[in-house]
C-alpha cells in the first residue's frame, strides 16, 4: 500500500556521503561504505601504504537471509498519511538511513578497518582495533 508522507521539518547537521535521506516511498535502499581509517600520532603518509584487498574484511561474504525463508509479518496501515512533524538529527553515519515512508528492500552494509599508529621508543609501530 502506498502512502503519502509529509514532514513539517527536518535538521540534519551532517550527512554523510554513503547515507541516505528518505522521504516518501522506495523500492530499494542500499547504502554500502568500505572504509579504512589511519590516526596517527605524527602525521606521515606513503601513497599506496593502504589498500582495501589487503584486509579480508572487505572481502568475506555477509551472511543473507534466503528469499524463500519464510517470514511471518502483520502490517496494518489504519492511515495512508505518515505524518511527522519535527526531526532534529545532529549526524547520519556511513551506511546509515534516515527513512520516512515505506520500502520493500532494505541492504546497508559498513565495513570500517580503524588502524591507529603510535611513537613508542622513536619507533612507529601499528595497533589495528
């Protein structure tokens, strides 16, 4: 059942550029981030010291549900307005959706690799978290 939405108002301060701002009906939401993220106490950085095939995080499967499993859902839409008056939402992260309305799929996938580089004794060595 379609439904129509309206929002009197919505503040986002800072949306990031793999989420998703939804308002009204979709089909298919899927936002996907692969990141790899480096801090380091002294700021020194070689082109091409990270590359993403060098972490098996980026390269395993996600386990998904089949599509013939079946699923029992109720859903019972007493009004077709989805009617919203404020949202105030300081940060949407990587992958992350701020939807109003309705969607048949949904797929979001974040994959982040956080790599911090510390001084220790005049050597910089590598702590992955």
């Amino acid at each position: 059942m379609e439904r129509t939405s309206k929002v009197d108002q919505i503040q986002i301060i800072s949306l990031d550029d793999t989420s998703i701002l939804e308002i009204g009906d979709s089909e298919c939401l899927n936002p996907l981030t692969k990141a790899i993220s480096v801090q380091r106490e002294q700021a020194v950085f070689w082109k091409h010291e990270f590359n993403f095939e060098d972490y098996p995080i980026f390269a395993r499967d996600i386990p998904v549900r089949s599509a013939d499993e079946e699923m029992e859902r109720e859903t019972y839409h007493l009004n077709p307005l989805i009617q919203v008056g404020k949202v105030e939402v300081p940060f949407v992260a990587s992958s992350s959706i701020i939807h109003i309305g309705s969607s048949r799929e949904l797929h979001a996938e974040a994959r982040v690799v956080t790599i911090r580089h510390l001084i220790r004794e005049g050597n910089m060595t590598e702590e992955e978290v």
